[in-house]
C-alpha cells in the first residue's frame, strides 16, 4: 500500500490519539503532539574498545481509526552515523536506501490541519539537534504495528579512563500507557581490562571478565520514564595501541581506488599515574556576554576559580574577560603565586555578564600578551563562549587570519583550546581554531558547565604528545583520519582510521613533544589478510571519519564552488558505503520491498523448528507433519536485503524428519531469512546468526 492519506483524514486523527514517542518516534502532527504509540523497544549495543555498533529497534501502532502514514524521527547523538534502516509492515521487511538527497527535516501537521503554529516543544526537546527522519510510502492501518530497524555507529566518549554510553529512552508524560517490552543489551570487547561497568540508576545483570563485560536490562508493562546512562572504567598503565583491520572482499565495497584493507587505531595515553608537568603561561579567556546570564555565569565563574586555584608552581598566568569589550586582568603574564591567584579569585568573583560576544578581540588579546617561543614553557590559552561572534571580526575566515597574524607577529606558538557551550557556538569556527593552533575542541552542555570545564582543564595540563606526527614503516596506509593529527593528552583517546592495499606486518612510528621533551613511540602492526566478520564495521567508521573531515572543509570553503565540490565527494563517499551524514545525505524509502516473510507460516501443514539460534556453523532443521512427505526439500537462505545467498535440497521420506544445513560459518552476524520448499509450498522463517 503506497497511497497518501487525504487531508481530511489527518484532521480526524487529532481526536483519536495519544502522545508517545520514544526511542525513534512516529510523527503524524508534531504541532498538536500527535504520535504513535510506542508498544515496544529493543535496544542493543556492541562496542569493540570504544566503537561502538547501535542497533535500536521500536514496535509502533497506529491507535486511530483511520489510515495515516507516519514520519518516522530519531533523536541521534552528534557523534553519530547512521548505516542501515528498515522497516516491518503488513509481514514484509524493507530497506532505506542511502541517497545524496537532503534529509526532509519537515515536520507534517500544522497550520490548518490542527490549528497549531507552532512545534510541540517535547518534540524539539526530545529531537535535539541532528535527528535522523525518514518517511516510508507505507500507509498505516488502524491498530496496525510498524517496526523501524536503525543502526548506527558511535565512537564513545573516553576520558580519564572512563566511557559513557548515552540513549535518549525517556518518555515520562508522553505516553499515557506503559510499553509491552523494554529491553537493553549491551556487549563491550575490550583490548584493556574493565575494572567496572555500570547501568546507572537501575537494576541490571552485569556480567564482566577482563576485557568482556556485558549489561541486561529487561522489564515488561512498564513506563519508559529512564534513560540508559552506561558508563565503564577501563584499566590504565601507559600509552597503549590497539589495532582493529579487515581485508574485505572487492564486491562489498568498490567505492575509491585505495585498496580492500581498513584499519582503525585506538590510541589512549595513561590516565591513572602521576606523572611531571609541562610549566606554562597559561590565559583564561571567558566570555561573559549577555547570553552567559543566569546560571552559565554562575558556573562559569566556578569553573574559572577552579583552574586558577589548579595551576602549577612555575606557571605564568592571566585573566580576559570578554563581552563587547575586552578586560585583561594583569595587562600581561603574572608569576603564579598566592598573592597573584587571590587577585585573579576576587576578580573573577566579580565577573557579570552583559554585551555581545568579540571573539576576535578576546583571542588577539591573549595571544599578543605571550612572550617569544620559550623551549622550556608552553604557550596555552583555555577560551570558552556560548555564542556567535556579535562584534569585533564576524566571519570565520577573518577571526582565524586576525589570531593567524597575531600569533605571527608575537613570534610565538600558541595552544588553543576551545570550549563551546550549548548549541548557538559556531562549531567550525572553534573546531578551526584549535585545530590550527594544536589545541582542542569540546562541546558541552551547559547545565554540566562547571563539571565539563574543570574535567577539560584536568586532562589538557598534562599533555601527553603535542605536535603529533605519525608515520607508517613500510609506507603501506594511506588515507588517515582525522587529519592534521591531533596532540594527546593524559586521559583521553584517539581513534584514527586508514587503509591498505596489501596484509603485511608494519611499524607505526608516533613522535612528537611531551614535557618539552622530543619522545617517540613504536608499535609493532599485523594487518589482516582475511575478511573479519566481526570487524564489519571498520569500513562504515573510516567513511564516517573521512565524511566529518570533508564537513569541516566543507563549512569553512570560500567559495561556493569549492563547496560544491566537497559537498559531492561526502555525497560518494554517503551513497557508496551506506553512512548517512545528516547535513548532506537521508535515507529514503525507493519502493523495494525484501520479499521474505519475518515469521514462519503457523497455518501451514508443515510444522519446522531450526536451531540453534542463534547459529553459527550449521542449522538442525525439523519437519513435522500429519501428511508423509516423499520428495524434495529446497531449503534457500537469503540476507537481510532478500538476496539469495545460498541453496541446497535432500530428498526426505515421512512425517518427522530431521536434517542439517552445514557450511555456514563464513557468513557474517546478523538477521537472514530461511524459506522452505516442500511439495511446493513455501515456508518462511527468520533466522539469526551469532
């Protein structure tokens, strides 16, 4: 059914429905707040030392009288990448495809139809800023269910030894009624030993061993009024390297020209051990603008007395404070001693917020106060806003060169780390200026100011490689992301991908500065020669990192050309290895339909159970019947997209036979679909592989 939904009946659907969403959501008017309802949810997460693989699965029914379609929306993390959809109506399973067309980010409902102008603010709120939508052609029955099947990828958070996993899964005062089944899986293979894991704030079997750990959380007619805060401490005794590659077949991806081989590195400094510390002349740059009232100030203002107070013996510092004006406290760099930090402490106390937001004269300020290049400090400023740039320089292009020339002409270098508070910051501006100035960027939420602030300060005082350079001996990986390599500090992690053409074993060559010392790392690399279902992954990941590099090329090209240009190439790299980027890229539904049934036929004569489930090297297949069977059985298996992937037949004779299918171990994990032949009937089953 493919038909569209007369207007007329929209409007009489606004009297028969509940608020609920949940998870992924099924919008039908997200002005008036009217959705489907959420019946069940099914949430599972595997991670591979911080990558982690996303599979949210969500039972919606249409609880109207009438027909509707629906528009299907999902709250993704901003660190998220979309690699596959699908969708279970009237027995048939379909797949989004991937296209380079713009996501539709249109909400249906509205304006005459409801009488609402404008959105249901628990919509917005729960969305957040990059959800995925997608619309399927389906027309939804009355009290009829559909399923949505979205799988992404994430790389997790990593700080100070810790992890966190985090899933919007809170529907309190949304829904009415309670939801048939939750259920929450998550599985963590790790290179490092797990000390802890824990499902915050509720009751869970945990299971851990070494570098295994697994969480479940199951309950049924429950409300849905948590979310599925994770987090995991990992064990921690110096700079570690892990290495994670495939060599997949050519037919999977035929997308560039370097090479079947993907590998991604996981790089995380010590995070436990008290180590030396680099002196510095260190400037904290705060903004106080008008938009930083209320409790940001507050917090901000905390936040600022903790890292003075935090500084180290030997340190030179100083206090800019910013809105339309810019205050230097000191006028320029002061020794770091108890009389100098109670001035800064006072100072700051005092800081109120009022004014627009001069970036470009913060940023010039600061810099110009720094001394020439002293091999024995290091030049940091730590600046952090809540806002768009509203006076002084107001391009990106001109507050880089305006901090480019200053640093020039002070002959100095700087480290800049920028801290954006809430979602008005002009992203790739921060995201450029640290990245051209070795520092760093994080994006916080502002109700966690203070705590997001004095955590970034902790790990950026002790960096661990500054001025990163890698190299690779045979010179066998190319193409490596993120690019320009970023610096590494005490705590934190970074996650690199690449790709090869030929298995070999190589040397990863790491240099650079620790405590103004030249310090080299080596690590020995065996990459793969076979195809690791397991690592399946690994692809999507180096597309999505490659994709994040283009965006930000992207956003700051000066011409609209170059855009074009880098804007077609994320469009590829999207389509070809099935990555969705939200700002470039949607999934859409073509019309395909994957022709096998999710379930086995209960009202045929023959009665089959196959196990185990899941299965791995072979399938035991039962058949019970009351009418003898004397004649071939085909049994065909088909993947996830309805594509025969393997056949067989036995002839059986009776009305209780057993046999196995063998020879399946080199297919990888996942859902397939298993469809019998017998006196020409066919049956149909869905089956999983572990």
């Amino acid at each position: 059914m493919k038909n569209q939904l007369p207007l007329l009946c929209i409007a009489l659907f606004l009297f028969f429905s509940l608020k609920g969403y949940s998870n992924g959501i099924g919008i039908i008017d997200g002005y008036s707040g009217i959705y489907f309802q959420l019946v069940e949810s099914d949430i599972k997460v595997e991670v591979n030392n911080q990558i982690a693989t996303i599979t949210a699965t969500q039972v919606l029914r249409n609880t109207s009288e009438f027909p509707v379609p629906v528009k299907y929306g999902f709250p993704l993390n901003e660190n998220a990448n979309p690699i596959s959809l699908r969708w279970l109506y009237d027995g048939y399973w379909s797949e989004a495809v991937v296209t380079s067309n713009n996501q539709d980010n249109d909400i249906p409902g509205g304006g005459n139809n409801s009488g609402y102008e404008e959105l249901d603010a628990y919509l917005v709120d729960y969305l957040g800023n990059t959800p995925l939508f997608f619309t399927p052609q389906d027309t939804i029955l009355p009290d009829s269910t559909i399923v949505f099947e979205l799988k992404y990828v994430e790389l997790l958070p990593y700080f100070l030894g810790k992890v966190n996993f985090n899933f919007k899964n809170d529907i309190t005062g949304l829904q009415l009624t309670p939801l048939d089944k939750q259920s929450f899986e998550f599985i963590l293979n790790s290179d490092r030993d797990i000390i802890n894991i824990d499902l915050l704030s509720l009751e869970e079997e945990l299971i851990t061993n070494g570098g295994y750990g697994q969480v479940i959380y199951n309950i049924d007619n429950a409300h849905a009024d948590f979310n599925y805060d994770l987090e995991y401490e990992l064990s921690s005794d110096g700079l570690g390297l892990y290495s994670l590659s495939t060599h997949i077949p050519d037919s999977l991806f035929d997308c560039d020209e370097y090479g079947d081989g993907y590998v991604t590195f996981i790089i995380e400094p010590e995070s436990s051990v008290n180590t030396e510390v680099i002196q510095k002349n260190f400037t904290l740059v705060i903004d106080r603008s008008g938009s930083m009232s209320g409790d940001k100030i507050i917090q901000a203002r905390d936040a600022s007395s903790f890292i003075v107070d935090n500084l180290n013996a030997g340190d030179y510092f100083n206090v800019i404070d910013f809105s339309s004006d810019v205050y230097s406290l000191f006028g320029s760099l002061k020794e770091f001693n108890v009389e100098n930090r109670d001035i800064a402490l006072s100072y700051i106390d005092g800081i109120s917020a009022g004014g627009s937001t001069n970036i470009s004269g913060a940023l010039t300020t600061a810099v110009s106060e720094f001394p020439a290049i002293d091999p024995n400090k290091a030049n940091i400023i730590l600046f952090f806003t809540d806002g768009q740039p509203t006076a002084g320089i107001q391009n990106t292009e001109g507050i880089l060169e305006a901090v480019q020339n200053t640093v020039e002409a002070a002959e100095t270098s700087i480290f800049l780390f920028s801290i954006g508070i809430g979602e008005d910051v002009n992203k790739g501006l921060l995201t450029s200026l640290s990245q051209q100035n070795n520092g760093l960027v994080n994006f916080i939420d502002p109700d966690n100011l203070q705590e997001e602030i004095t955590n970034f300060f902790l790990s950026i005082n002790n960096p661990v490689l500054i001025n990163t350079n890698i190299t690779f001996d045979p010179p066998a990986i190319q193409e490596v992301y993120p690019y320009p390599f970023p610096n590494l500090y005490k705590g934190q992690q970074l996650i690199l991908s690449g790709r090869y053409t030929e298995a070999q074993s190589i040397n990863m060559h790491i240099e650079g500065q620790a405590f103004n010392v030249p310090v080299v790392y080596d690590f020995e690399v065996t990459l793969a020669d076979t195809n690791a279902v397991e690592l399946s992954v690994l692809p999507k990941i180096w597309a999505k990192q490659k994709m994040d590099a283009l965006t930000l090329e992207y956003y700051l090209a000066e011409h609209t050309s170059e855009g074009e240009e880098i804007q077609e190439l994320i469009d590829e790299i999207s389509t070809c290895y099935g990555v969705v980027s939200v700002d470039f890229s949607s999934f859409e539904d073509d019309g395909g339909t994957v022709v096998e049934y999710d379930y086995i036929d209960r009202e045929s004569l023959y009665q089959i159970n196959v196990y185990p489930l899941p299965f791995n090297e072979h399938l035991t297949i039962d058949i019970k019947t009351p009418k003898s069977i004397n004649d071939e059985v085909v049994f065909e298996l088909f993947d996830s997209h309805g594509k025969l992937i393997f056949s067989t037949s036995k002839h059986v004779h009776g009305n209780n036979i057993e046999f196995k299918v063998n020879n399946l171990g080199h297919f990888p994990p996942g859902v397939y679909y298993g469809v019998f032949t017998i006196n020409g009937e066919k049956v149909y089953t869905k089956l999983m592989k572990g």
